[in-house]
C-alpha cells in the first residue's frame, strides 16, 4: 500500500529529546510491513496547518497513487497559542 501520514510530532515518531529522531514510529512499523510510506506531519504543527499539508502534500505528489493517509489530531486547541501558555503556568482566566 501507498500511505500518507500527516499531523504533528505525535505522528513523528520517537526523538531523542533534542532536534533528531531515535525512531520514526507508525512510518517504520508499516515500511518493515513492506508498505511504501511518506510522512509529512511536523513538530508542533497545528491542526489546520496539518489540512494546509495534506491538501498541498496530496496535490504536490499526484503522481503516487495513494491508498491510504492517517490523519494525527492530538489536541483539538491546538491551533491556538492559550495552551502553550497555560502549560508554563502564565495562563491568566
């Protein structure tokens, strides 16, 4: 199968805590399955940048016959910077 995978660094894979990957996750899994794999998704992207990517990345790549794209949605505010700084501890209601 052809597969697309989108999203942010959940859909990443693995890092080694810095700016590298230790393992790509899902993308490794389905390539030792012997399926052909590209994964767009992006650290710390949003979510509407990630239907920005799959519209552009679909588009861009016409050429492969895809069968399938997997779509990561980990947090539904995501597209917002509230969350961010509601983590750090600075979010004032």
């Amino acid at each position: 199968m052809n597969i697309a995978i989108f999203g942010d660094s959940f859909a990443n894979g693995e890092t080694d805590m810095g700016n590298y990957l230790a393992h790509c996750g899902l993308t490794q899994y389905l390539m030792d399955d012997g399926h052909f794999v590209i994964n767009f998704s992006r650290q710390g992207n949003t979510n509407s940048a990630v239907i920005r990517d799959y519209s552009f990345h679909l588009r861009q790549n016409g050429h492969i016959e895809w069968d399938m794209a997997i779509v990561f949605q980990t947090e539904v505010f995501r597209d917002g910077n509230d969350w961010v700084t509601y983590i750090v501890g600075d979010y004032k209601q």
